[in-house]
C-alpha cells in the first residue's frame, strides 16, 4: 500500500492509477469529488449517520466496531460487483474525508487481494487544499486572452471554433453547466460551487501555461456559480477582443442557439416574466406575444435591443479599453472557422 502527500493537482495524475475511487458517501460525493473518480460508498448515507450517532451516544468502540461490520460488507458488494472483472495488475488510488478510517478499511481489503494499491494522506481535505490554493490563494500563472461581445455575438461557439482550430480554450459556461444569462439554463442542473471548482483546476492542469489560454468573457457568476478569484482577476488583466456582429444576425443566431427554449414556451413565457422588475409591464406583454406566436427572432432583437444590449454598454464603459474590435456580417460557421484561424494566427 503506498501513501500520497498532493503537493498540487498534476499529482493525481502522476500517481498513475487506473482508477481513483471515492469511498466517501453518495451525498459527499454528489456535492464534490476528484474529477474523474467513481464512488464506491463504503458506508452509505444512513450507515453513516447510524455510526456517527452511536459513537456520540454510545460509545466510540461500539460505532467502530459496527462501522467495520458495514464497510466489510459493503467491500464485499464491491468487490463482487463494480470491481468482479479488474485483473490482477489493476491499480486503484482511493480516498476518503481526511485519509482515515474509511479509505484505510478498504485500502487494507484490496491490498490483501493482491492489488498495487494507493492511498490520498489526508484525503478529499488535502484534495481540496489545493484547489484552494490555486483558485483563491495564489495568481493563476495561465496567460489569459478574452472574447468579449454582446448577447448574440456568438463568443462560445467562436470559442469552440478556436479550440478545433487547435488552440486552448477555457470553457466556464460549460463547466458550469450554464450559457450565463437568465436564459441560459441547460437542462442538466449546475453543478455545486466546490464542483464547479474542481472541473476548473481539472481543466487548467491539462493547459500549458505558456499557450495562450482563450476564455469567453462572463459577469463575476454564471448562472448560480461564481468565478474563483485567481480566474476572475486573471480576465480582468487580459487583453480583451470584442466581437460585434448586426442585430439580425445575432437575432437568428439566438434563435437557433436556444432552440432548447423555443420549444419549450412555457419555461420560456416564466422567465420572460422574472423580468418584470426591470420593464413595464407593456413591454412584457409583448415579449410573451412574441413568444406565443413563435416570433423568436423578433423577440431576440428586441430583448436584445432593449435588455442586454444597455446593460452590456454600461458594463464596458467601466472596463478597459478592447485590444481589438472584430465585426462580423455574419455568425456562420464559415465565418466563426476563419475569425478563429485569424485570432491564433494575431495571437501566437
């Protein structure tokens, strides 16, 4: 059994493990976890809390003795199950909380099977230590560049464009499982914020810090989800080039690009509504009419015109000046496949 100190989240990776196994309970893992691991709960969430209320209200050699009749008998679910076909040469790194009983129980387990087994010291807590420490408490050493623009201007599918065309991209709405506005739910439910945050330093430990690193431009939160700080200060002193585009090309471009909303009236009508204190409520009515009758390019020129589009002109009149401006006619993926080759080439 071999034990690990994470000196930082490439550390994971070194290890070399084929598997990473989260022995903590669903709900722990459910909240956050390393990316890429599974969970095999040693003890559930009730089993959990069973062993927690009798060492408090019992006796501690009570809930361990209990807690290492449920763990064994869970190793066994586990090992007739989810783990019955792994060979002999399988190499498992496994946590839990904080590197003590739990992943101990286990570890001991597999390593009397036979396998080459590793072990996180000090657990999920160091895990998360370093996340910390890369998102909050120390300057991201990544070299940023942002594509800025207007509701409608296309910025994440240009940003998938770039990455196809080979250059690194960074991208927040999709690991926050948000496209960034009121309208921009997706139907999977976002992630927690500790989540969030570990698909970010995921992410940014498979990026070379001395490429340029493309990233959308974004308010402080996505969604329900903030911008760790050593990203958001990061932005912040990127160069920044602004996409603009005609109103109607960014008006079919949205309505094609939200066709998860477009058929679905009803959600759409609900947070035409959670607009109300923003505009009068003629106007609202017409947004629904709009909507009703199907007119979604319509309906995006004018939520454009008369929502985002002022409050974008108010957010970029206290940013710093864009070190480019790009105007397209067209938001085609013609279009968007050139504008990305352009920007790496501007940018190497």
């Amino acid at each position: 059994m071999i034990r690990h100190n994470l000196t930082d989240l490439s550390s994971v990776a070194a290890i070399g493990a084929d598997t990473v196994i989260d022995v903590r309970a669903p709900s722990e893992f459910a909240q956050d976890h390393i990316e890429g691991a599974i969970n095999l709960p040693v003890l559930s969430d009730a089993e959990r809390a069973q062993v927690g209320t009798i060492y408090t209200q019992q006796s501690a050699f009570l809930a361990r003795k209990i807690g290492a009749a449920l763990v064994a008998a869970n190793a066994a679910r586990h090992l007739q199950g989810p783990l019955a076909d792994k060979q002999g040469d399988w190499q498992p790194l496994i946590y839990c909380w904080r590197g003590g009983q739990r992943s101990g129980a286990f570890a001991t387990i597999l390593d009397q099977v036979g396998w080459r087994v590793h072990l996180i010291e000090g657990g999920y807590r160091s895990y998360r230590r370093q996340i910390t420490a890369m998102l909050y408490d120390t300057d991201l050493p990544h070299r940023i560049c942002v594509i800025d623009g207007g509701t409608g201007t296309a910025k994440t599918a240009l940003l998938y464009h770039l990455q196809s065309a080979g250059a690194q991209v960074l991208d927040l709405e999709g690991l926050a499982a948000h496209r960034g506005s009121l309208f921009g739910g997706l139907a999977q439910q976002q992630p927690s914020q500790k989540m969030f945050e570990s698909r970010l330093a995921a992410a940014l430990a498979q990026l070379d810090p001395a490429r340029i690193t493309w990233v959308e431009g974004e308010s402080s939160k996505i969604g329900a989800r903030m911008i760790p700080p050593a990203i958001w200060a990061a932005m912040h002193a990127a160069p920044r080039i602004e996409v603009s585009a005609p109103l109607a090309a960014r008006a079919a471009f949205l309505a094609t690009e939200y066709a998860d909303l477009t058929h679905d009236t009803e959600t759409l009508m609900a947070l035409i509504a959670q607009l109300r204190p923003y505009h009068a409520a003629t106007v609202l009515e017409e947004w629904h009419a709009l909507a009703h009758r199907g007119a979604w390019q319509e309906l995006a020129a004018q939520l454009m015109q008369v929502h985002y589009d002022p409050r974008y002109k108010k957010s970029q009149a206290r940013a710093a000046p864009a070190q480019q401006h790009i105007t397209l006619r067209s938001l085609d993926a013609q279009t968007l496949g050139r504008t990305a080759r352009d920007l790496i080439e501007g940018f190497r």
